[in-house]
C-alpha cells in the first residue's frame, strides 16, 4: 500500500471530460432511462450475488442434493420393480424428482433468497447499495429478477439432474417420456422462480435471514403438513392454498405422489402467484418506508 | 452544496437531530464536529436518503439525494464501517458498485490505486484491517468521481500514515473546488483539515464559523486566582486594565476566578493592594479542545450518570432559569452568570463544588 498517493486519478472523469471539479448546474445531468437503470441495477445485483461463495454453496447443495435423492428413489423403485414387474408403469419420473425438489431443493432457493434479500441489512450494508441506487424500488425489483434467475436455474437444473440420475438406474426398467420431463424441467423452475422472488419479498421486510428461512420453513412445509395432520377435512383442503402444496401441484402437474389439494390445474399456479405478489407488496412498502 | 433545513429526526421520544440548519459550501473542507450522539450520523444518513426526516429538508445541490438523476456524480460518501459484505472481494464490491452507476471497470481499478488498495484488491473484506476496510469506503465515495464528498469519520481506525493521508486527501478534493464535508469527534483532527467548522451537540447546531473565527474567538490565555475572598477580588479587579485592556472576570465553579485581560502579575498586584489572601494563582491556556467541551458538554446525553454528587452552579442557573436549552446556550448562560454574580450572595453560589459535567448534566435532566 502506498498511503500517499495523491487523488491526481480523480482529476480524470470516468467519461473522460475533465470536468472534475464543478458541482454546479448541468453536472450530474442527463438522467439514464428507467429501463436502462433497471438493467445497471440488475448488473449491480448480478455481481454482488455471483461474488459470494455462499451463493455456489447454495446451488451446490441443491444439486448434490437432488443427485441423491434421485438415487435413492432410482433404487427403491428398482426393487419394487424387480420383486413386481407390473409396477414398472406405475413408475413416474415426475414425481420422483418433484418429490425431490418438495423436499430439498426449494430450501435451498428459499435459503438464496433469504441471503441476498437479507445479507445487506447487517451492518448497514444496504447504504452502499442505496447510495448507487438510492430508488428502492428498483433495488427490489433487480434484487427479485436476480433472485428468479437463480430460482429459474436452481429448479430447472437439479430437475433435469434428478431425471438423469433416475434414468441412469431405472432407465432399463422404465423409460423416461421426454416431453413430460421437460414439462417437469420448465414447471420447476418456473416453480422455484416464483418462490425465490417470493421470499426476496419476505426477506426484504423481515430483514432477517433466520427469520426468512423460518417463515420459508413453515409456509412451504411445517405449516401444510400440520394443517394435513388435523381430522377436520375443511383446514386439510385449506392447506392447499399455502405456496409449498400449491406449488407441488403445479411442478408435478397434479402427480405429486401425496395428498395436497382437492384441485388440480392452472389454480395453483396463480395461488403461488398471489403469494408471491402479496410478498412482494409487503417487501417493497417496507423497503420504501423504513430507513435502511 | 450540501443544504441542511430545519431538519428533524425522531426515533420514539428521542431527537436525533433537532431543526438542524447549516449549509457546505464548495471549495472548502467543513467540518462536522460534536461529541458520540450528537446527530451528526444521522444528519448524513438524513442528507443521503438512507434515513426519512422527521420534517425539514437536507438537499445536495438544491435536491433531495433520492431526486439526483445521476447522485454517484454528484456525492460520495464513506459512512461508518461494514459496508461491505465481509464474504466479497475489494474489487467486486467496488465493481457491483460501478455497474450500478454504469462506469466502467477500469474506474474501479483507478479508485483502488488512489487509495492503496490495488494489491489486495482480489482479497475478500472480511479479512480487512478496520484501516483498508475504510480505505475501501473511501474508494467507493471517490469511484463515481463526485463534486462533493461526506466522509462520517473517516480516520477512525487508520494508523498515522493512514491519518495523514486521509487529511492530504481532504485538503485535494477541496482545492479542485469539491465540497468536503467531514465528521468527526475530535476537535484536534478538525484542526489540521477543516476550514470552516460546523458545530453540533445534542442534534442543535452549537455554531458554525470558519476555522480560523473558532480559533480566535476559542484559544485565549486566562489567569486563574483561587481567594477565599472572591467577591472582593472580583470587584477590584473588574472593570480595570493596565493597557485600556478590558478585564472580565467569571466565577469559577471551583470557587476560582478566571480573568480575562489581565495577567498573574497584574491580578497578584491587584490582591496585595486588597489585602486579598491569595492560595492559587495562574496562567491557563484554553485549547479549541477545551472550548469545544465547554460549548458540547451540556448536550452529551449518555455522560456517565451522576449519584446524587453536589449540584454545581450550572445546574442550580438552570433551575432558576427553567429552561433546559439553557445548557445547549454558552452566550446566554455567561449572561445569567454575570447577572448572578451581581447579587451579593450570588458571588458564594459556585464554591458548592462540582464532580463532573456529565453529573451537572443528569442533575438538570432530572430537574426537567
């Protein structure tokens, strides 16, 4: 380090005009269009979440995780198989592999969303951000973008990652229907998307990472599964209006192997949808209204 | 240009910042001085969007920071520590930075020579000194290459080196004609760089004057005479100079006389001629240090609690007075003290004794 290096850098305008020195009237001028300072938000967004070790780690396990559980499943449906040929039709790849993204992979998404909604609130790290981009809004909605991508690649990956796997041990036994499992491949990370911009929402206004994953915990698990547990037939159908059911039914087109819902079809998708959108709400009136 | 107008924050019952008002002009380095919670923080964090003001305004070039069309051209700020993610390296921090603003990459790279960064650049922040860490803030206030800059204590943490640097820095980007404003705590550290002082305590301005006013009007020798016989002391000696000088004299709250005007010979000669005993008698040099605790004491709201110690003349003036702003006032309180002082039995009231300002302090709140 040499401390006394001089500012004489700073003499030089990143454009290049040497106007360094003024602050005056028509410096600064020439606001960026909305679109492209949403695209500069998004950039900035990228970088800061591809830059985070934690970031990989989390899309790592997701994979490493549904690698598993594929083979797992991929075994004991060999077996059945073995022990009774007939059970080979009732073999379904799509519900398999939702099953594996039910159970692992969208803790995974959620934990994502929770760090990089949740991560600058420590310390004060949001005033950087919010210095380069002081319109939360905006903030929000690159953050939600950003989030959707890695929801979108999170599911789709491991999705298509678990069919392989199952092929690769049952492959013989029950053959893989292509145009179901890129149905299944789309479907779930469209599923993942929405909840990684959901709980992007619910990290923004809990600004807690814990907090985040708690509520992701319950929303999509804890809280249906005690709802199904009850006697009373009316609060387990209620449970299919949660995200976690809701979303089940749409990422496995209504074959999710357990009770969720007493509907199937495009419903789910647009209970997901409202989730998504009430968090979303939430997350921004919050950001918008109390101080970073 | 940074303009700050009657600018309130609230946090439940307690003021931050109290109709705060004061301008930063360009050109010069200001600076923004006051003790821990007096607001300045705040203040800053008001004047950058982070924070919504109660009510007033703090504009930068004549709008809000939320308003600016382009605000990485127009401000910088290094704010107090952690800004960056501990998990992220110097350069990615700075270039998520630079993206947002769409400045290209090899601006990051400048801002990490001028600050000394260059060869850690690759190293994640969460291994940083608190010295580079704010060497980091500041690269990130300088990246867009702004025409004003906020730096909210900035040497806190730097070695010397650092320091001085820091200070050179400073003294650079006001002389391209940038405003610079800066906080601190330190009135030594105000010396060396500010031209032009703003002056808070308790979320109110104190004052706000160029530098070189402060010092005059701050750093003045005094002689201090400790008689048991003040009242009579304080009668000769007011009033006459040796040179047509002025002497004033003020009670001290150790039952010492301060004078102004005159030296310790002169005060020595004037007790021998009363027949005053004399049991101290000395030249005390006011520091701007000194002047500035003067003028902030009453306004530190976490001064180490009293335990019912002895009420010095302070706390009894405010009681008299009822008026708790008396302690954020020193010209009106030197008032008060010298319309006491012309009550006979007002010459006794400060020889109670007095532990500490911060217990002077509680026993007016208390009071309140």
């Amino acid at each position: 380090m040499n401390p006394t290096t001089t500012t004489d850098t700073d003499a030089r305008t990143p454009t290049g005009t040497g106007a360094s020195t003024g602050s005056g009237p028509g410096r600064g001028d020439g606001r960026p269009s909305a679109l492209r300072s949403l695209g500069r938000a998004v950039a900035m967004e990228w970088t800061k979440t591809a830059s985070l070790r934690t970031t990989w780690w989390c899309v790592g396990l997701a994979l490493a995780a549904m690698a598993v559980f594929a083979a797992l499943m991929g075994v004991t449906k060999a077996q059945e198989v073995t022990d009774n040929p007939d059970a080979a039709s009732g073999v379904s790849y799509t519900m398999l592999v939702s099953q594996g993204v039910f159970y692992l992979v969208q803790f995974a998404v959620v934990t994502l969303a929770a760090l990089t909604s949740t991560g600058e609130f420590h310390g004060r790290g949001a005033s950087s951000t919010l210095l380069a981009v002081p319109r939360r809004g905006r903030v929000l909605a690159a953050r939600s973008l950003i989030a959707a991508g890695f929801g979108f690649a999170v599911g789709a990956a491991t999705t298509a990652l678990g069919v392989g796997v199952l092929r690769l041990v049952i492959g013989d036994l029950a053959p893989v229907d292509a145009g179901g499992a890129v149905r299944t491949v789309l479907a779930s990370g469209v599923g993942m998307a929405l909840f990684a911009i959901l709980f992007t929402g619910v990290g923004t206004a809990v600004r807690s990472t814990a907090g985040t994953i708690a509520i992701g915990f319950l929303l999509l698990l804890g809280l249906p599964m005690v709802m199904q547990l009850s006697g009373l037939q009316v609060v387990n159908d209620l449970s299919a209006l949660l995200p976690g059911p809701a979303g089940a039914e749409f990422y496995a087109f209504g074959d999710v192997g357990f009770y969720t819902a007493p509907v199937d079809g495009p419903v789910n998708l647009a209970t997901v949808l409202g989730w998504t959108a009430a968090a979303l709400i939430v997350g921004a009136a919050e950001f918008r209204l109390r101080d970073a | 240009m940074l303009a700050v107008r009657e600018l309130t924050k609230r946090y439940g019952g307690t003021t931050a910042v109290d109709a705060l008002t004061f301008d930063v002009r360009p050109g010069q380095v200001t600076g923004f001085l006051g003790p821990n919670g007096a607001g300045k923080s705040t203040t800053i964090r008001l004047l950058l969007g982070l924070d919504r003001p109660t009510s007033g305004r703090a504009l930068v070039n004549g709008r809000r920071y939320t308003d600016l069309p382009r605000p990485e051209r127009e401000v910088g700020a290094l704010l107090d520590g952690g800004a960056a993610h501990p998990g992220r390296s110097a350069r990615a921090h700075l270039l998520a930075l630079a993206r947002a603003t769409g400045l290209p990459r090899r601006r990051v790279d400048e801002v990490l020579g001028t600050v000394g960064l260059t060869d850690v650049a690759g190293r994640r922040v969460g291994g940083f000194s608190l010295g580079m860490r704010q060497r980091l803030g500041i690269a990130a206030a300088l990246l867009g290459d702004p025409g004003c800059l906020v730096f909210d204590e900035p040497v806190n943490g730097l070695d010397i080196d650092g320091v001085r640097w820091v200070r050179g820095l400073m003294r650079d980007l006001a002389d391209e004609g940038r405003t610079v404003f800066v906080s601190s705590h330190l009135m030594t550290e105000m010396q060396q760089v500010a031209d032009r002082l703003v002056v808070v305590g308790g979320g109110r301005l104190v004052t706000e004057a160029p530098m070189a006013e402060l010092i005059e009007a701050w750093s003045h020798a005094r002689t201090v005479v400790r008689t048991p016989d003040p009242g009579i002391l304080a009668d000769r000696l007011r009033g006459r100079g040796a040179h047509g000088r002025r002497v004033d004299v003020e009670q001290g709250r150790d039952g010492g006389l301060r004078v102004q005007g005159a030296g310790p010979e002169e005060v020595g000669d004037a007790a021998h001629r009363a027949g005053v005993r004399v049991h101290a008698l000395y030249r005390e040099e006011a520091s701007l240090e000194r002047a500035y605790l003067e003028l902030t004491e009453g306004t530190v709201r976490h001064a180490a609690s009293g335990s019912g110690a002895p009420r010095g003349a302070d706390a009894a003036l405010a009681r008299d007075g009822g008026d708790g702003d008396a302690r954020r006032d020193r010209g009106r309180r030197a008032e008060r003290d010298d319309g006491r002082r012309a009550d006979p039995d007002g010459g006794t009231g400060g020889t109670t004794g007095r532990d500490g300002h911060g217990q002077d302090h509680d026993a007016v709140e208390e009071d309140r």
